[in-house]
C-alpha cells in the first residue's frame, strides 16, 4: 500500500480503543490464532470495535490449520496468495446466489 503511495498506521490493540480508532479509509484486523481461535483480547476489541458509517474493513487470522471457510456474501477481492499454504485442503462454501466464485 504505501508502495502505491497510500500513508499507512499500524498500531496494536493495547495502543488505541475501539469505541475510538484514528481517521482511516481502510481498516484491517489481524490476529494469530490458538487453537484455532483469536485471543480473547482481539476478540473483545472486535466486539466493541466502532467503525465509521461506511468505512471499509478487513479482518484475517493466521491459521495454518484452516480446514473450511464459509462466505456469507459474494466474493471478496483478495491478492493471489490469500490461502498461501492451504491448496488442496481448504473447502470454500458459499451460498447460492453468491457471485464471484470460482473454481480452480
């Protein structure tokens, strides 16, 4: 992104409160997990997370164990290695209607 010439911020969950994150077009959450779950404490963020009306989002874990994900909506715009080590063992569910999805 900043290659792109976007001015990007990170910060940790303990560094600012989810009822009030700084100005952003594009929030992004991520989380390692443990036994095949986010921390409570990036879970209890989440939560309470107040986003502004609109703003776009996105929200990953790192998961070297994922078996399946399950889309509730059409398919997101992802990069090229977004299941990076997951080929042939990961099942993606959609439900019908859904567009964008294809089949390798």
């Amino acid at each position: 992104m900043v290659a792109q010439g976007n001015e990007v911020s990170a910060h940790h969950i303990d560094e600012v409160s989810p009822k009030d994150l700084p100005p952003a077009d594009l929030f992004i959450f991520g989380s390692p997990t443990h036994f095949g779950k986010a921390p409570g404490n990036i879970m209890r963020f989440v939560k309470k997370v107040n986003l502004p009306s609109g703003a776009s989002y996105a929200v990953f874990a790192s998961c070297t164990s994922l078996t399946s994900m399950t889309f509730e909506d059409n398919a997101p715009t992802v990069g090229p290695s977004w299941i990076a080590n997951h080929y042939g063992s990961l099942m993606i569910f959609y439900y019908e209607g859904a567009t964008g999805f294809t089949s390798p």
